[in-house]
C-alpha cells in the first residue's frame, strides 16, 4: 500500500500565511508521503491554472496527486436542480484530471431538507444514483475513477452506501471506505469496513475516541454521534475506531491502493499527522 495525506489534515496550515495550498504539498513530501488529496477549498474555483500548479509543484516533489474530495448534494442543491449539480462535480472532475489526479470522491446528499414524508435512503438513492451513474460515464472519459464516502450520517452506514453503489452499478464508481467515519453512523468500524472492502477504490485512515452517550457531553472537541454518542477525533491508533483490525480486512479483500491519513486530533498538527503515518505503517506492515 501507499500513504497519501489529505489536506483537511493540515487544517489552519494550509492557510496561505501559512503553508498555503502549494507549502503543503512540500510538507506532505518532507514527512514521507507518497502522495496528497485535496478537499474542495477556495483554490479549486481559481481555475486550471491552480489545479496545473497542484501538479507541478507534486512533480518537483516526487509525489502523486491522488484523489479530489467535493461537495454535492443531488437533492437539495441548486434548489433541487440535479442537472446543476451534476455540472458542478464533472467541473471538478476536469480540475482533478488537469491537477493528474487518477479520482475523485463526490458527496450524494445530505438527506431530505423540509420534506415530512418519503424521506428514507431507498426514496434517496432513486434520485441519486442516476447523477451518481452520469458523472461516473463522464469521469471514465477523462480516466478519473469516482467514488463516495461513508460520511454526513444520512449516507454513512455500511449497508446504506453498499446498496447505493450497487444502485449505481457502473464500473467507473466504487467506494472510498473512511475507516473511522462508520463511528458517526454508530457503527463498529471493523464489521462496516468487512461490508466495505470489496468495494474499495480509496480509503481514509482516520481514529476517534469515543463516549457513552448515556453520559454528559465531555466538553470540547467532542460531538454527536447520530444516535447521540461522543467521539472526538484522535490521532491514528490512539482511538477506538479499530484501524488495524480494518486494514487487516482490506488486505484480505486484496485492497492495495492509497491510504490517507485524515486528522483532526486536538494534538499539534504536523505531529499528529507524523505520529498517525508512523502507526499506519505499522499496521499495514503487520500480517
């Protein structure tokens, strides 16, 4: 496997009086990285000539640009105006493809605003997977893979983004597997991710700690599972979302590809991420 880190990682670094969104591809590179993601941020709407910049700067650094992770929501955005949104995400399909990017991960919907009546993942998925199946026939022209993610709680658990992607059924759109983020959805992250495996095209290193709801909040940091649970993020192997027993099933299920390290621990920034890539390796190193 190969370890990429994903921008988000980073948080206020990335600020442009910090790092800025070029500085972190050279920390990504100095820490042993092999590759970097990026979210959606305020440079993906500057236009290709970032999103060629993003490619250089990777080139003179000898690592891969690997996935572009965006927003979308095909049932509320654009007022409800899917085809909009579909416009939308193929742009960023042809910003991950300039920046040499081999795929992108696109959110489905946050769930139903205002509606009172057919709001389940079943009335969902016969609205998104069409724009799921659309964008995955224009990204596979461009050789750029597409993928969702089990996050945002309406479309988080295993079972859920399993039925969508076999909803979508095309070859061009898989699953990007966060190996943490099946705890917001109160799920035990080792059982979701044995669902998950085959389906992985990309997956995401991340730990939280987590408390009983049945307690009071903890403080800050902390926030809501969906059934009303604590977690707070923490440092790769340092938590409760069982990230070495996941990978373990990836191995099995012949997965092989990026892994990325997504921090958002209270810990200092560059150490976290050096401490979660540490552990990471380690894991993946174990039989």
């Amino acid at each position: 496997m190969k370890f990429s880190v994903s921008s988000y990682s980073f948080q206020c670094l990335a600020d442009e009086d910090q790092l800025g969104y070029l500085g972190i591809i050279d920390k990504a590179a100095e820490l042993g990285f092999d590759g970097i993601e990026y979210t959606d941020g305020f440079w993906v709407h500057q236009g290709l000539d970032c999103a060629h910049a993003i490619k250089e700067r990777c080139e003179r650094n000898g690592i891969e640009p690997v996935i572009l992770a965006v927003a979308a929501d095909f049932i509320n955005g654009h007022n409800g105006d899917s085809k909009e949104v579909i416009k939308d995400v193929c742009k960023m399909v042809d910003f991950a493809a300039a920046c040499g990017m081999k795929k992108i991960r696109h959110d489905v919907t946050q769930g139903f605003d205002g509606r009172k009546y057919s709001i389940g993942y079943d009335d969902a998925i016969k609205i998104i997977a069409p724009c799921c199946r659309e964008i995955a026939a224009y990204a596979e022209q461009k050789g750029v893979m597409t993928c969702t993610e089990n996050h945002g709680y309406f479309s988080q658990g295993a079972e859920r983004v399993e039925k969508l992607i076999n909803a979508v059924a095309h070859p061009n759109f898989g699953a990007l597997v966060d190996l943490g983020n099946f705890m917001c959805a109160d799920e035990d992250p080792s059982l979701s991710v044995g669902i998950m495996a085959p389906y992985a095209v990309h997956v995401h290193a991340k730990d939280f700690y987590f408390k009983s709801g049945m307690d009071i909040n903890p403080g800050d940091g902390w926030f809501n599972t969906r059934a009303g649970n604590y977690i707070r993020g923490a440092i790769i192997g340092f938590g409760n979302a069982k990230v070495y027993q996941s990978i373990q099933t990836l191995k099995r299920a012949g997965y092989n590809d990026y892994i990325t390290v997504e921090y958002e621990a209270f810990e200092d920034t560059i150490e976290g991420i050096k401490t979660g890539l540490k552990n990471l390796k380690r894991f993946v190193g174990e039989n």
